[in-house]
C-alpha cells in the first residue's frame, strides 16, 4: 500500500483522533443488530492502546443532518465497544467545544474517550476546515481507520488531514490492500458475481471490472435491464430503460475481451411481490405476462458454481434473488455455499450480501468480508477516495528519506 499507516508513526504518550466507522444497523428500538464494524475497528484501537497512546474516538451515524438528535446518538456504540474492551468508553457529549477539548486533554495514555455523534455538528458534512482544525487540536495524530466512510470528503473523514499527520488504521490498510489486489493483480481466474436490486447503483463498478475479470456473472434485479437490452422480454419485471445503452456497452466490452458473461438462463417468476406469491420456475425468454422475476433458476445456478469452482479470485457484491423472501432465496444460499467452499481469494462487499452471507449461515468461511458498502464499490470503481487520498504517501516519505 502507497499509504502510511500506524505502523509508520510513533504514538507512544500521543492523543490519537481515530476515524472509525460505527454506523452499524440497529433495530427498532435502536438496539444494534450488527456489531462487525465496531468489532472491525478493535485491531486499530488495541494497537493503539497496547503502544501507549490515548485515543479519541470519532465516528458518524445515521443521517441527523447537523442537528443534535438523541436518536442518533453513538451512546449504544461506546457501549457496546466498552464490553468489547472491558473497559470503559466515556462519551463527550458534543464533538467540540469545551466539555470534547477538557476530557481530551485530561486523557492519559491507555485511555480513551469517544466523541458524540460527528454529524451533529452542521460543518461535517460541509468539510469545514473550522471543523477539521477544532478537531485537530484534541490529538497529536489522525488515524483513519473508517473505510466505510472513506469516499465522503467531509471533515472528520479527509479535512482534518490537513491539520494532523495524518496515517490509515488496520482495517483501513486491509481493505485497501485486500480490494487494490483484485483490480490490480488478482490470482486468475478471477470471477465477479453482481446481483442487487438496481443496475444504476452496479453499473460503475461493472464498467470498470469487466476490464480486470475472466468472466462475469450477473443476477439479480440486475439482470433483468441486461436481458431486455438483449431484446428478452421479462415480464412486469421493472427494467431500467435509461441504464440499457449502458448495459449493452458492458456486454461489448465483454465480446471484445473473450470474457465468459453469464445471464441467468432460468429464472424464479412470481406473480406478486410476496412471500406467498405463486412461483414458477421458467426459460428466461418465457415469463408469463404480468409476472416478476424475482430469483435466478436453478440451471442459472449451476452454471455459476461452475464458474466458482473454476476460480482462484472471486469477488460478490448484491444477493441474486429478494433473499429477504424464502422462496427466493435459493440462487444466493447456493451461491453462498459454494463461496464457503472455495479455497479461492473469496471477497464479499455490501450490506445486504454480508446479510445474505449470515442468513445462509456462511459468512465465517469467507476469507475477506469488507465492511465498505457504497466505499468498497467506488474503490472498486477505479475512483480514489478522498478519505484515502487525504493519508500520507509512503513514497514521499521514502524520497524525503533519500534526500
Ligand atoms: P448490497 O447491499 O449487498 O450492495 P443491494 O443493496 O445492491 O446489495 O441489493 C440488495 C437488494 O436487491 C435486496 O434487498 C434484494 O431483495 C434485491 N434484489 C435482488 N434480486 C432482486 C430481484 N430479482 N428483484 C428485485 N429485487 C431484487
Ligand atoms: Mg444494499
């Protein structure tokens, strides 16, 4: 990695601002039901503490808009981090001002403190530099462990870089290292799978990884809109008319690289968007007028574990059925599975697919789960991300050292 990390810099009796990423998803009554990216950030901040410095926790969560809202409060995050730690996690109730700078400054080495939510105060998502610098005069040195929030210029993510020397975290270092090596130098053959619900969100990433893979597989909602640019017709299925231009320049792409691209040849056809819809299993030519699909088919699946089994690399972002809904599930279970049996470089990306990953009860087969989201496909994009451009260069640094 070009990035300096925490490694490079000495932290020893430093106050250390940490960028962590706790919007985990909670429930109703704002219970978290997932707790990976709090657990995520427990090597950055135990090195940290291990090498005597103190830590200042700082993190979004939810959408408050620059407001104080208690609901989105990061209270049930630091506590939730203090069982992991078995140690206390003090919460500052604002994220600057008096009450943030005092229990800053009375922080001793091993100690830490987290900071309210960030997105409370109006400049973050603005990337006011008044912000950044306030933030900046609580610690010595910035360490960026959110990549999940790495693709936001705000200030809390790549401002304050500009005030601290500023390194990436643990979890950010490997998920630069663990996705750069699937765009820049995968084991072959490398395999992508994408499915989810809509192609504008997919279709960035499509077009840049249909350059980097051997073959390209595509589920989903997804693959409807590529099917009716093939001039197949799919039923009331919803077709996204303005991304078929698109959509048929991927495919070329494909023809002209050799690639294998796989549609699904069989599909899940349902006649209500429901639990209890009737369901038949048809070509992909023949869905019955007024119908949806809502699943990949079984001979589409097998198909796809074929792929699999063939591959050295595979990466999987969006589930290839309404996984939330029994009866269409099967495709990503399948899929699920044979990810967990590969003895590939397997990589999996986005919220919804990690859930499909636990549903099918697999995830802990997976070799890489990354915790990006929306950063983890603009990294795949090609795109650099302003959280990561913001960090100090390795090489920099080693040609300042040669001076
Ligand atoms: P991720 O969060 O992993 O990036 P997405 O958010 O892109 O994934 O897509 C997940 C959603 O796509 C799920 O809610 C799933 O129900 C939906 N989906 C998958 N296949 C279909 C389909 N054929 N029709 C409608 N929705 C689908
Ligand atoms: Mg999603």
């Amino acid at each position: 990695m070009d990035k300096k990390t925490l490694r490079d810099v000495d932290v020893k009796g430093k106050k250390v601002l940490v960028r962590v990423d706790f919007n985990v998803p909670v429930g109703k009554s704002g219970d978290i039901t997932d707790d990976s990216r709090i657990r995520a950030s427990l090597p950055t901040i135990s090195y940290l503490l291990q090498n005597g410095a103190a830590i200042i926790l700082v993190s979004h969560f939810g959408r408050p808009k620059g407001k104080v809202a208690p609901e989105f409060s990061l209270a049930p995050m630091a506590a939730q981090l203090a069982k992991l730690l078995s140690r206390p996690v003090p919460i500052a109730p604002s994220v600057v001002g008096s009450d943030a700078k005092n229990m800053a400054a009375a922080l001793k080495p091993g100690e830490l403190l987290m900071l309210e939510n960030v997105r409370f105060h109006p400049g973050e998502e603005m990337n006011d530099p008044g912000l950044a610098k306030d933030l900046s005069s609580l610690a010595d040195v910035f360490v960026n462990d959110a990549f999940g929030a790495a693709h936001r210029a705000h200030s809390s993510t790549a401002g304050v870089a500009a005030y601290l020397p500023a390194v990436a975290g643990l979890l950010m270092e490997k998920e630069i290292t663990s996705l750069g090596s699937l765009i820049s130098n995968p084991e072959r053959p490398f395999v992508t799978i994408l499915g989810g619900a809509k192609v504008a969100d997919k279709l960035p990433v499509l077009t840049n990884l249909v350059h980097k893979v051997d073959a390209l597989l595509i589920g989903g909602g997804v693959a409807q809109t590529f099917l009716a640019a093939n001039g197949i017709h799919m039923g009331a299925s919803p077709i996204e008319g303005d991304m078929m231009d698109d959509a048929r320049k991927v495919l070329e792409v494909s023809r002209t690289r050799g690639i294998h691209l796989e549609l699904p040849v069989d599909v899940i056809a349902a006649d209500a968007f429901s639990e209890t819809a009737h369901t038949q299993v048809v070509r992909r030519g023949d869905v019955p007028e007024g119908w949806l699909v809502l699943d990949i088919g079984p001979q589409t699946t097998a198909r796809f574990i074929e792929h699999i089994k063939k591959a050295r690399t595979v990466f999987w972002n969006g589930p290839l059925g309404v996984f939330e809904m029994a009866p269409f599930r099967a495709g990503t279970d399948a899929v699920a599975q044979a990810l967990a049996d590969s003895p590939a470089m397997t990589v999996v990306g986005g919220g919804d697919s990690l859930a499909a990953l636990e549903q099918a009860g697999v995830a802990s087969r997976i070799k890489y789960l990354s915790t990006g989201g929306g950063a983890s496909l603009e990294f795949l994009e090609g795109r650099e991300l302003p959280g990561v451009a913001a960090l100090a260069d390795r090489r920099q640094c080693s040609a300042r050292a040669r001076e």
